[in-house]
C-alpha cells in the first residue's frame, strides 16, 4: 500500500501503523506505535478530524499540509472500524501524498494566468489603435500609417507567442519527433544564419563559427534550439558586436555555446531564466517581440535529447549559454 496508514485507538494512541506512513514521516516504528496521534503529527486539525468521525460514525476525509520533515500536502481519510462487541470502535487514517498534483495544480494555474496576460498585452494595444484609426484617426496622414504599423507590429508578436506555446506544448508531449541521427552542426548554423540575415545585416553582428562538429539528435530541434539562443545574443549584443558560437568534446558530452557581448545578466535572475515567461527586462523584452518562452523551450528540447542547458553571466560581460548532449 502507497498510502500512508495508522490506526488509533478511543484516546488517540497509535496502535498500528504501515511501512508507508513511517517513509512518509521519517519516522519508526517505535516513534509511532503507544504514542498519541498529536506527538506524532503536531496538527491539532487532525485530531479534531478523528474526533468529527468518531462523533459523527462516518467517513471524512480533509487536506492536511505538513510541513516537517519536508512539505508536503495529503489527501486524509478518516474511517470508523468497529472491533469486537463491548470494545470500542478504532480509527483509521489514510495519508494520500498529493503534493505532485498540487504542484501541478498550481503551475497549470499559473501558467494560464500568464498566458491570459501575454496574449492580453498586444490585444489590447492593437484595440487601442483600431479604435483610435476608427474615431477619425485613420484620415490623419501624419499619424495613420504609424498606427497601422504599430498594429502590424502586436499582430506579429501575438503570432509569435502563439506560435511558441504550441512549439512547447507538441515538445511537451514529444510528439512529431524523428528519430535521432547524426547532425552537421555547421549545416544548422547556416539555417540559423539565413533566418537572421536581416537581423544580422542592420546590427553589423559578426557570427564566429565552431570548427566542423557533429551531435546526435534531431536536425529540426537542434536548429531551433540553436535558433533561440542566438536571436537571444543578436538581440542583447550592441550593433557591431560579435556572436560566438562554439562546439568542444568533453568526457562524456558535447557542448555547444552561445555567447554573446551584451550587458549580462545579473546572478538573481540565472536560477529562473528558463522558466515559462520570465523576462530580466520585461519592457525591452516585449519591445523586441520576445515572448518569454524562448529559453523554457531551449531548455525542454535539451531534456527531449537527454541532455541540458546552463548559462555563465556577469553584468558587463556578457553572457554564454551551453547546451550539453550526452555523447552517443
């Protein structure tokens, strides 16, 4: 049984428990059994449960958070079991862990709050400016086509963000996945290159190459995530700057880095960079049509590979993005 189980007697006193609950608790044998249920679990409302279900000679069941040894949220039933005629009735308790799903519970939470108020953003903006062009706007010749470019220009970015999250969502799902195979990484990084020619060209940014190197994964992925990372530098680097992307064997992975010559990032902000929407510069961010989810995509196509991803960052320096295969 997974589930952590004990039973009490009429003064709380713990006559039984299973291996589960003690794992549950880190706790043995002989720090349960002839103790009272509030020595063990110092949680007033669970006594005041198996006293509701004593009373009431029904079946109730609460969600109980503990904090020690580790946090954690259960799912408490609490039982009646009557014993042999003229002895009184014991109680149960079943501890179900749910703290997974409560943490799920709170990312999907989270996460369509997020969503709402990205997608929130450039709707509201492109609302903004189609009222405006309707109210009389649209026949001023100074102001008309700077707001219909400005519309173009949330239409662009809601596109994008939307084609990310479903970018995350078929990653999360590791659906539509060739299989591995040996990769040209020169091959992508010329994709990467002609996606950006644009980019590249208006900001003078010079891309330093690796010598030839060869990974083992999926093409499609490996330019994505490569994508990502240096749209990122181009981005952050100052125009005339240089972009450096490298390839090295180590023991037992191949590593690809990404670095750039912008102003870095400062070490507050590095634990949560690859998280869903989180953004160091919210405003220039979004300015620059990011939409947050670049890196929380970089990070899930490296897991796809078994592999993972790390920055280097110092404020003035720079930054240096590495994404780590494991060597076939």
């Amino acid at each position: 049984m997974r589930d952590g189980a004990i039973v009490i007697d009429d003064a709380d006193g713990i006559i039984y428990s299973n291996q589960s609950f003690l794992d549950h608790f880190s706790l043995s044998r002989g720090d349960v059994i002839g103790k009272r249920l509030l020595e063990v679990i110092r949680l007033p409302e669970l006594a005041e449960l198996a006293a509701a279900a004593r009373e009431a000679d029904t079946p109730l069941e609460k969600e109980i958070r503990v904090i020690y040894p580790e946090e954690k949220i259960f799912s408490c039933s609490v039982s009646l079991i009557e014993t042999e005629e003229g002895e009184p009735a014991v109680i149960a308790l079943i501890f179900h862990d749910i703290s997974e799903i409560k943490k799920l519970e709170n990312l999907r939470s989270e996460f369509v709050a997020n969503v709402s108020h990205e997608l929130k953003t450039p709707l509201t903006a492109i609302r903004g400016y189609v009222e405006t062009l309707i109210d009389g706007a649209i026949n001023d010749q100074a102001h008309n086509r700077e707001f219909l470019q400005k519309i173009d220009k949330n239409t662009q970015n809601l596109s994008a963000l939307i084609d990310d999250l479903l970018q995350l969502s078929s990653l999360e799902a590791r659906r539509g996945l060739e299989p591995f195979a040996e990769v040209e990484l020169g091959q992508e990084i010329d994709r990467v290159i002609e996606t950006l020619a644009g980019k590249l060209k208006t900001k003078a940014i010079m891309i330093e190459r690796p010598a030839p190197c060869r990974l083992f994964g999926d093409a499609n992925l490996i330019y994505r995530a490569l994508l990502n990372l240096v749209d990122n530098a181009v981005n952050y680097s100052p125009a005339g700057g240089k972009v450096e992307i490298g390839c090295r064997k180590a023991e037992k992975t191949m590593e690809v880095s990404v670095k750039d010559q912008g102003a870095g990032i400062s070490a507050e902000h590095l634990p949560r960079l690859f998280e869903r929407f989180y953004r160091v510069d919210k405003a220039r961010s979004r300015d620059q049509g990011g939409t947050g989810l670049g890196l929380s995509i970089v990070k899930h196509i490296m897991e796809i590979h078994g592999g993972s991803v790390r920055v280097e960052s110092e404020v003035g320096r720079g930054s240096k993005f590495t994404l780590v295969f494991p060597s076939r």
